[in-house]
C-alpha cells in the first residue's frame, strides 16, 4: 500500500485527497491538482518500454519522429506510449520495420479507443 502511494506521489506531486489508500480512484483523482501528464512514474514506466522493446538505436526520438510523422502531438504520444505498456511487445523488436509495424498498431488501437482521427 505504501509503495503504490509512493508511485502515485512520485507521478501525481502531492495528493490532498484525505486518506488517499481507500478512496475509490475517480475520489482519487479529483485529489490530485494540477496534473498535466508525464510525471516522473510513467517516463521511467515508458523509457523502460522503448529501451527494453525497441531495436538497438531505435529510441525516443525514433519513437517521436515515427508518431510526429503520422500525425501525432507530443501529449497524444506520451499517452500512447503509457497505453503501450498494456500492449507491449513480448520480446525485444529486432528491426525498426518491426517497431514502425508495433507503433502503428498502436496508434490503431489508442485511436479506435479514443474515438480520435489523426491524419499523416
């Protein structure tokens, strides 16, 4: 329980929510002020993903620059990214077709969830 508090704090900044532990997460949520995404939980949850997914020399950037082209702004990216971790690939991706072909799934995938066209 301390751990995930620790995450959510380390993500979120400070939660005023009073006893935080046994809130349902929608009563949570409204705790947590001025949360604009990217908190220092989900860049390290996603820097994990690309490094330990991606092909050797595909990084960040490589990422970005293959989203960007498609049509995709930086706040669309990073959630993206974060719905990746529900969708991770099982093993290492050996070339960058391969991690262009996992990236466009999904951005597929985020899209059709969010009921978003983006065009590129």
């Amino acid at each position: 329980q301390n751990e995930i508090l620790g995450d959510l704090q380390s993500e979120f900044g400070s939660i005023t929510a009073e006893n935080p532990a046994e809130l349902p997460i929608r009563d949570l949520g409204k705790g947590v002020a001025g949360y604009t995404g990217g908190g220092k939980f989900s860049k390290a949850q996603t820097a994990r993903l690309i490094s330990s997914k991606m092909p050797g020399g595909f990084g960040l950037t490589g990422v970005r620059q293959h989203l960007t082209a498609k049509g995709f702004k930086d706040g669309n990216i990073q959630a993206m990214l974060l719905h990746g971790l529900t969708l991770e690939p099982a093993k290492r991706l050996a070339t960058e077709a391969e991690a262009h072909a996992w990236l466009d799934s999904l951005a597929q995938d985020y899209t059709g969830l969010h009921g978003i066209t983006v065009g590129g």
